[in-house]
C-alpha cells in the first residue's frame, strides 16, 4: 500500500484531530489520582472528546470495547478500561484516537500514580526520551528502517528493549495506515525499503520492555504485556513532514 502524501490544508485537518488528543492526555493526567478506576478514566477522556467536537475512535476499533487504552503496570499496550481502581505507585499507558470530521489522530503518555519509584520513573522517561530522540533525527529522504534502527538503539542504549511485534504507523483518513514503524530494525540493512518524504504524517511510538521485548496477549485478547512480566512504558506522538522536518502534529 502506498504512503499517503498529505496537502498542507490536510495537515492542518490532521493537526485540529491531533490537537484533540493531546487536550485529552492532559486533561486525564491533572485527574489521574489513587481510588479512581480504569472505567472513571476511560469515561472522563470519552465525554472530553465529545466536548471537544470528536469522537473518540478507539471504540469499537476491531472491536475494542473502551474508548482510552488503560494499560497499568505489566500492560505495556491495549489494556482494556475494566474495574481496576489504581493505587498508588501504579503507572499507566493512557493511549487515545480521535476523529474529527473524518481526519484521525493519535497519541499516548505513561505516567505515575502518585509516588512512584526511580525505576518506574526511569522506564517512563526511557519511552519518552526515545520518542523525542526519533522526532528530532527525522528528515526527508531517511528510510523508516533507518528511523527504527535509531529508535532501537537509543532504548538498548538506555539499559531496556523494545516491544516486539508492533509499532508505529501511518496516519490520515484511516486510524492506521501505511507504513508499519517497529520500534527495531527487521533484518539486517537499514537503508532500504521507503523513504520519509515531504507532506507524510504518521505516529511513532517507542513500547518499552525491561528484560525481554516477546510479547504475550492476556486472557482479555487485548492487553499486550512482556514474557518478563516486568513492568512497560509507552509514548506517541502524531508528526507530520513540514519543510524537510518531522513536527508534531498531537499537541496543545
């Protein structure tokens, strides 16, 4: 499948959608305390959205039941908003769609439940940075595989591993679109396969794993958590490709 190249006035659709997504993290991280549960957030980030104009269009994707993916501790992606009231000391991956007038965006946080450990503090700041890190190497003509190989190396450098088997992706009139962005190198050569050219927007988003990036699925067929059953973090950011540069489309 082709990558989209997007006209500057279907940017700035993008950019309002993304936007969107961005106001809902922050406002679901000021809220986020001890005692609340999975459902409480999920609810409180799907009236905002509305509020805003959206639509929140993680519900019902491939048949997921909330609209904010609620991952704690263990759950590194895709956990579902259940009962689960969090502690303290918890972190949580909060991830979210919208839709607003046909144009997607997409972008997610992890972080703490009040107190929270050096190391958890550490995991976090490892998906962060490593985000940031890919967003600033990022210009016209580099292979995506160059941009993954960078990612990976930049998290194993960190003292971590990436989340094997998913990744990061195109975005546009459809949540998710071409191109597929793991956050390693498949094979062995970075400088083939496409290349980031001029007017594409997709999201990157660095899954990080404590000792073992093979995934396991749970009971639930939706929360992706590592086989070293540590604890994850995860971070996303919608970008599009202005003027040579990747810049971010997901925030306020």
């Amino acid at each position: 499948m082709a990558i989209s190249i997007r006209k500057p006035n279907e940017i700035e659709q993008l950019r309002k959608a993304s936007r969107i997504v961005a106001k809902t993290l922050n406002h679901l991280k000021a809220h986020i305390k001890p005692g609340m549960s999975l459902k409480e957030i999920d609810k409180m980030g799907e009236e905002f959205i509305l509020s805003c104009g959206a639509t929140p269009s993680f519900k019902g994707l491939y048949g997921f039941s909330g609209s904010v993916c609620t991952s704690v501790n263990e759950v590194i992606i895709h956990g579902i908003p259940n009962s689960y009231v969090l502690k303290e000391g918890d972190i949580i991956g909060l991830d979210i769609g919208t839709n607003l007038n046909g144009w997607y965006g997409d972008a997610a946080i992890t972080c703490g439940v009040g107190n929270i450990s050096k190391e958890d503090t550490r995991l976090i700041a490892c998906s962060k940075d490593a985000l940031y890190y890919a967003i600033s190497q990022i210009k016209v003509g580099m292979h995506f595989k160059e941009l993954s190989a960078l990612i990976e190396q930049f998290i194993l450098d960190y003292g971590y591993v990436p989340l094997l088997g998913f990744c990061g992706h195109g975005i546009g009139r459809k949540p998710h679109e071409a191109p597929e962005i793991p956050n390693y190198l498949e094979g062995k050569k970075a400088k083939q396969g496409d290349k980031i050219k001029e007017g594409m927007v997709f999201c990157i988003e660095p899954m990080i794993c404590q000792k073992e990036g093979n995934p396991k699925i749970l009971e639930d067929e939706w929360s992706v958590v590592s086989t070293d059953g540590l604890r994850g973090s995860h971070y996303e950011h919608t970008v599009a490709i202005i003027n040579g540069k990747a810049e971010i489309l997901s925030k306020e």
